[in-house]
C-alpha cells in the first residue's frame, strides 16, 4: 500500500493525487495486488501524457490551478491502468443525485452502506475537498485514506458527495 503523501512522490501529487491514489488502490483492495508508490507516480505521468489527467494548462510550471490534476475521463483511466472497476452513468444508479461545487450532480452519501459489487470513493470536505475510499455513508473510519496517519479533512470534515464505481468481475 501506498500514500499520496510519501516523500518519493512529486509534490504535485502528494497534493492532488488522492482521487487518483483511491482508484489505483482498488487493485490491492479488490484483486490483493500489493500497489507501490513509484509504479502509481509513473501512471500518473503516463495518465497525464494522454489527456486522461488534466496537465498545466496554463504552462506556469505547477499544477496548482482551477482544472489542473484533475481526472478528465474515469473510464479511460481505468482501462489504462487496468483497474477491476468501471464507471457507470451515475444517474442510472438506483440512489438520489445533489449537485457538486460545480453543479454537476453527484450521488449523495446514503444511510446504509452500498452492496458489494461496488467500490464506493467518497469526497469529503473541510477547508478542501479529499477523496478517499468508503463504504457509501460517509462513516468513519473510512476503508482507505490516501494520506499516511488520516488526513485532516476527513478528520474535521464531511462526506459531501460519492463517485461510485461497478467492480468489474
């Protein structure tokens, strides 16, 4: 297992990798593969070569900007990386929808956690947002936060939306 924030990774991703780091980590969570942080950076870099990551896109030399890091396309990341997981049309999943931070809507945090065959990445927030691997209800303890010891976010903050995704047998 891995964190985002060990001190091998590049700073860009010790800072916007944790949904990234969620999803890489399904390998281990759902097929046992053990995942390490210097194959998870050279994938985040190859990701980001083709387009499935957002780059610098205003070529200032950081990746600190509104879009920037940010996954453009679940699906096609999961293919490349050769995730057990796929991300369905969330509005055709049998739960309720709010809109984002940005209006897009989003499945809610639910009372009851969700069946197996889905891999629940919870967003949470408190002074930002974080992503991390849950079971749907935005309870703690999460099942995996990609920050080493538990990040603040998740220890201040809120569940405030869901990405669900179908693991794929």
């Amino acid at each position: 297992m891995f964190y985002q924030n060990d001190g091998g990774a590049p700073k860009d991703f010790q800072r916007y990798a944790c949904l990234f780091s969620v999803l890489y980590h399904s390998k281990e969570f759902i097929q046992g593969k053990t995942v390490y942080l210097d194959e998870a950076v050279l994938d985040w870099v190859g990701a980001r070569e083709r387009g499935l990551i957002s780059g610098d896109l205003n070529k200032d030399g950081d990746f600190d900007d509104v879009g920037e890091d940010e996954i453009l396309d679940y699906n096609g990341l999961c293919l490349f990386l050769h995730l057990p997981i796929c991300f369905p049309p969330q509005a055709k999943l049998p739960t309720s929808l709010k809109k984002d931070e940005h209006g897009i809507p989003r499945v809610a945090p639910s009372k009851d956690p969700w069946p197996q065959n889905y891999y629940i990445v919870e967003r949470w927030e408190w002074k930002y947002s974080h992503f991390v691997l849950g079971n749907g209800t935005g309870m703690k303890p999460v099942k995996y936060d990609p920050i080493r010891g538990g990040s603040y976010t998740v220890r201040n903050g809120k569940c405030a939306d869901l990405r669900v995704f179908e693991i794929r047998r």
